[in-house]
C-alpha cells in the first residue's frame, strides 16, 4: 500500500479543519490592521503547517500501531 497519498490527503484534510476552525479568530485577535501584514500571515501559516505535520504524523503511526495501514 502507498502511503504518499494517503498522508498527503490526511495532511490536506487536517490543514484545512484548522485552517477552518483557528482563521476567524486570529483575525479577530490580531485585528484588520495587523492581520493584513506579511509577517501576521506568514506566522499564522507556519503555525498551521507544523500542526498539520505533526497531527498527520500521529494518526499516520496510529494507523500502523492498530494494524490498519502498513508502511
């Protein structure tokens, strides 16, 4: 079983669900002024990135700890 799609598709399912849930409120945090910075961004997509990674990571060994996936 390939694996690369899988954890691509896991990634991108994950980047968006916080990207959905955490978007609204830094904007309302940091205000309009600031959100709309390079470096506000910038921080705020790096932070996705590496959660995203790191939760794709987790379910990935999750998944062959229970005998589901193979890799």
């Amino acid at each position: 079983m390939n694996i690369l799609p899988i954890a691509i598709a896991l990634f991108l399912i994950i980047a968006f669900l916080f990207w959905k849930l955490t978007n609204g409120h830094f904007k309302k945090e940091y205000g309009s002024t600031l959100w709309n910075q390079w470096g506000t961004r910038l921080f705020y997509w790096q932070g996705v990135i590496y959660t995203s990674t790191g939760i794709t990571i987790f379910i990935l060994f999750i998944l062959k700890w229970t005998g589901i996936l193979t890799f």
